[in-house]
C-alpha cells in the first residue's frame, strides 16, 4: 500500500498563510504542518512510499520531504497549476500508480485511529463520508445506494447525499478504470476540473463502498475559519487517542513497542528509586540506552541542558521516561529542543511539532504527565511552563505495580496533585464537556480509593493510576487555575512537594470565588460558573456548593499534611510570584489582595521574635 497526496493548489482563501508558502507547509496551531502531519501519521501506519503532485513552491515541499526519515517519496510538478485542476495532477501522474494505494486531498487533517480503521478493512475500496453530520453546502458530497458510492460532487443535496471526505482506499485495478477516465477528460480537453469527475464515471459498477468516520477526526482546512477551527479541534482529538497500554509488565510492553517501530537507540530518563526495580535492570540489559537522571524534583533549566547535550551526542531515536512527573517533563523538554543545537532555549520557545517518539511510564500517580502536552523546569527559581502538541507522549504504559514502593508522603502528595487536577480541570474557564468528563472520573476514583491507597495498600493501585491519568487528560484541555499558580514558587520557598503545595490553597481559592461569583472571569458568566460549581460539587456526592470549601478542607486533613511556616517577607514575596497565565484560567479574578489573604489562610506566618 502506497499513499498520493493531490498538493498542487494555490490556497489562495488562507490569505497571507500561503503569500509564500504552499498549503501543505502551513502550520497550524499545533505546530506541525499539514503535510508533515499527514505523512507522520501515514508512516506510523506502515506506509512508507509516497507519491506527491505540487503547485507553487516545489522546491519547499521538496526540501521539506528529504528531512523526513523512514520514507520515500516521489514529487510531481504540475508546471500548469494555475490553469488546471486535480485531474492534470492525477494525469502526469499516471505511470507512478504501481500498488494500491491510499488517494487524498492535500488539505485533509485526519487522526490516527482512522487510518489504522481503513487499512484494516477487508473491502479493498473505500471512500470516507459522515451520516452524522449536515451535509455542506459548499464541500464534496457522496451519493450513496446500497452502501455504495454512485456520485462525488459538491452541488448535490438530496437524502441520500452525505458529507465525504476525499481519502480513497482503493486497489490498483479500480486505479486503472479511474486513470483510463481521467485520459478521456484530458484527450477532451477538460483540465480544469475535480479527478473525481472521471472517478464518476466508474462508480456505477459497485467498486467503491463507504466507510463512515462519524467516531474519528476528519476535516479540510480551505480557508481561514477552516484553520482555527481545525488546529483547536485536532489537538483534542489526538489527546483521546494516545495510545495507552494498562500493564503488568512494563518492560514486556516497551520491547515490543520499539521492535514494531524499528526504534534501536534509546535515550532513557528515569528516577532513582526504580533502579531497585529487577525488571528495570534487565531492561537496561536488553536495550543498552542512553541513561539520564541527573535532574531534580523541581527541574532545572541547566539540568535540561546536560540531558540535552548527552541526547545530541547519542543520536537516539527514541526518548523513554520511567519516572515522576519531574522525569517526564524533562523528557518532554529534551524531545522539544531536540532539532536545535543553541543553548539560548529560554529566548524563544518553539512552535515546531517535534516528529521524536517518546513513551511515558509513570512511576507515580498524580501528575498525569503521561497524557499532557505540557512540561515544566525551573530557570533562576523562576516556573517555565512549555506547551506544545507534540510533548503528549506516543505511548503512555501504566504499569500498577511501579507505585508498589512508592514512600507513603509522595504517595499522598501525588494523589493530592490528581485530585486538585481534576478539580481545576473541572472549573477552569478553558474546560469544556470532554475535560469535566475526565475530571468527573478522575474525582470519582479518587473518592473511592484514596483511604486505602494512603494507608499503604497496593490492592488500589491501578485505580489511582487511571484516577491520575483522567485528571492529566483534563487539564491538557482546561489548563490549571489559582491553586497550581500559587504552588510553583510555595514548593520552592518551602521545599514541601507540589501536590503538597497546590492541595493548602485549593479550599481557600473555591471559598474566594464562591464569596466573589460577581468578579467572574469575562470568559465565563456568573450563571455559567454557578453551573460549574454545581457539576462540580455533584462529583464529590454532595448537594450544596457553597459548602464544598468546607467539605474540601475536610477531606484534605485526611492526608495528614502540614501547614509550612513562611515569614512576612516570604509570603510576600509569594504573592508577587504567583504564576499569571495559571491565574488567568481561573472562573473568578484573584486581586493581588485576595492571593494574599489565601496564603495567610493557607500558611502558618512565623512570628517575630526578639
């Protein structure tokens, strides 16, 4: 199976986005261009050749396509873009269709899953539409009889018309009755029109059947409402489909997955207590990686650094992380400075999507860092935030068994950091009905198993992984609030760990803004908070929202965690400190005044003495 992609357009409805640069190369606003996405996905499925028409700019997408690894790839110039349409591409591309092949638009942005659903289905030609969706007004549409496609145009309306999507899967015999159409088109002079339209001239013999997308992500981007639309929407998308793996045995798990992918040099970050861990050593036998520890609790810009450099020097093409929260974001940073040489990271924080495998296994529950796009380091006691679509992990394993030794206070500060996660994830002003989802489940978990997980029981521990990883999967969407804004510099005041630091603050902030529903944030009305709120409060099996600030209290004096003392000057110095962008997903606007009476509720203030 190879894969054609028609990329000859012009994209002139993109506006300034294609004044100098072809469609394909345009990047959305997860960093990654729509070719590259295409191509990264294709590949990962096992197509490895491919074959591509271009328009303007040859030359760039040329370029662009010899960086890529692990495929090959035929360009195809249409010198006469301007005055044709897909159809001449098609046609000077005719003698290249040697295989079945997979035939799509250049424009398409698809997921993963609906890939692997399509090549692994027995009918050898298949055509994507929706029957859930309005049909448009504006974009091709299928006729269908019988489950088989009879037409593809853009001006048809009638009840058995559908949204399609042009990605064909289809066999080198129907390719053939297809190209012997599109030379008719040609010899007639018709080059200004869809290759679909001689597509339709073959449909009427049963050859192509429908497969419905209605469950996956697929979408166009012709202009610029298209782009917004589809760069928010496809980061969502791929966010619910990470792969995941609930193990027993992490490293049966992770051998495998470098053998299906070819993937032989490791880059290995890992903790320090799982170098007990039996199975850990004959894993470091087996693959003979790289090894990197040499980063703290609260990673340090220049701890990143090292770990950068030793990965440049071992030419790895692959980055694991078998660890904390701390191990996985310096994971995720490595991977997302990993193209670029400088040392000056801090100056400018990239965009670009980073095409670097990384897997994630969790030796902690409660960061969820496995299934976020985010990191974290620290540069002169200041909190870096990173984000970028491409630090969501391609492989996250949950193994139970690696918190079996986890000592009993990180056992309760990690639980508390989920906890406060999803709670966060529930009410943040970026939070939609997917992230309450997650929260809800992560809460619900959490409340069924935390006695026994904090008294040291094992018997829960594949409950508060998923807990942890349900909260993770809700704040990549909602971003956290006031109470993670006010722990980065806490920890670092206090040495208390971060869930330690977010779960003192979190009751105190829900009391403020239930006191203060008039000061919501412009991007959430009163009504709409209080609804939240409600939801929210419904999670934990209570009634009365204005009490949860209570309830939450009480529930967090279970974990038997102490109030830190700070000084006058520290808390202070703490207000001045909080991390704004957290701040500003908060549903109520925190003054400066209101941070510092949180605080004061939140910490013991040492007193004076002479």
């Amino acid at each position: 199976m190879k894969a054609f992609i028609f990329n000859s357009g012009v994209g002139t409805r993109l506006g300034e986005l294609t004044k100098n640069t072809p469609k394909g190369l345009v990047r959305m606003e997860t960093g990654e261009t729509i070719l590259g996405r295409q191509i990264r996905i294709l590949r990962d499925c096992g197509i490895k050749d491919f074959v591509i028409t271009t328009g303007p700019f040859h030359e760039k997408i040329n370029d662009f396509v010899e960086k890529i690894d692990n495929i090959t790839a035929t360009l195809i110039n249409s010198d006469n873009y301007l005055n044709t349409n897909s159809i001449y591409s098609m046609y000077i591309a005719s003698d290249l269709f040697n295989d079945d092949f997979l035939i799509l638009h250049g424009d398409l942005v698809f997921d993963h899953e609906i890939v692997e659903r399509v090549l692994k289905d027995d009918n050898p030609n298949l055509v994507l539409i929706n029957k859930s969706i309005p049909r448009p007004e504006k974009d091709f549409k299928g006729r269908i009889e019988n489950g088989f496609l009879r037409e593809i145009s853009v001006d048809i309306f009638d009840d058995n018309c559908f949204a399609l999507q042009p990605f064909y899967k289809l066999n080198l015999s129907t390719i053939k009755l297809w190209l012997d159409q599109v030379q008719n088109f040609i010899a007639a002079g018709d080059v200004k029109v869809y290759a679909e339209n001689a597509l339709n001239k073959i449909l009427h013999l049963d050859l192509v059947k429908t497969f419905d997308y209605a469950n996956n992500y697929m979408d166009e981007i012709d202009n610029l409402v298209d782009f917004k639309r589809v760069s928010d929407l496809i980061s969502e998308s791929d966010y619910k489909n990470q792969s995941k793996i609930i193990s027993l045995d992490y490293k049966k798990d992770l051998l495998n997955y470098l053998k299906e992918n070819n993937l032989n040099r490791p880059f290995l970050l890992h903790g320090q207590h799982i170098l007990k861990d039996p199975d850990f050593i004959e894993l470091v036998a087996a693959i003979k990686p790289t090894l990197f520890s040499g980063f703290s609790p609260n990673p340090k810009y220049e701890e990143i650094l090292i770990g950068h450099s030793l990965f440049k020097q071992s030419n790895s093409d692959i980055i694991i992380a078998i660890g904390g929260g701390s191990c996985i974001d310096v994971a995720k940073a490595i991977k997302l400075y990993s193209p670029y040489e400088s040392n000056n990271f801090l100056i400018s924080t990239p965009n670009n999507y980073v095409d670097l495998k990384l897997v994630a296994i969790p030796t902690t529950a409660g960061t969820g860092s496995e299934s976020t796009r985010f990191s974290v380091m620290y540069y002169q006691g200041d909190k870096i935030s990173l984000t970028n679509d491409s630090l969501l992990p391609n492989l996250a394993i949950l193994c139970p068994t690696l918190l079996t030794e986890l000592p009993l206070y990180q056992r309760k500060a990690t639980l508390l950091d989920a906890l406060c996660q999803a709670i966060e994830g529930y009410w943040s002003v970026n939070s939609n009905q997917t992230a309450m989802v997650y929260s809800e489940i992560a809460i619900k978990k959490i409340m069924q198993h935390y006695k026994a997980y904090i008294s040291g029981s094992n018997n829960n521990n594949l409950d508060i992984l998923l807990a942890s990883n349900y909260a993770g999967a809700a704040i990549n969407i909602a971003k956290t609030t006031a109470p993670h804004a006010m722990s980065y510099m806490l920890t670092s005041v206090t040495g208390i760990a971060h869930g330690h630091a977010v779960s003192l603050t979190l009751p105190h902030v829900y009391e403020y803004m239930i006191n203060n529903l008039k000061l919501s944030n412009p991007k959430l009305d009163e009504h709409k908070l209080i609804e939240n709120f409600v939801g929210l409060t419904e999670c934990f099996g209570r009634k009365n929202y204005k009490k949860l600030s209570s309830y939450l209290s009480k529930l967090f004096s279970d974990f038997e965690m102490q109030k830190p003392e700070v000084t006058k000057e520290e808390l202070e110095f703490l207000v001045y400190s909080v991390n704004i962008e957290r701040l500003d997903n908060s549903p109520v606007i925190i003054s400066e005044s209101a941070l510092r009476k949180i605080y004061g509720n939140a910490l013991q203030i040492k007193k004076r003495t002479y």
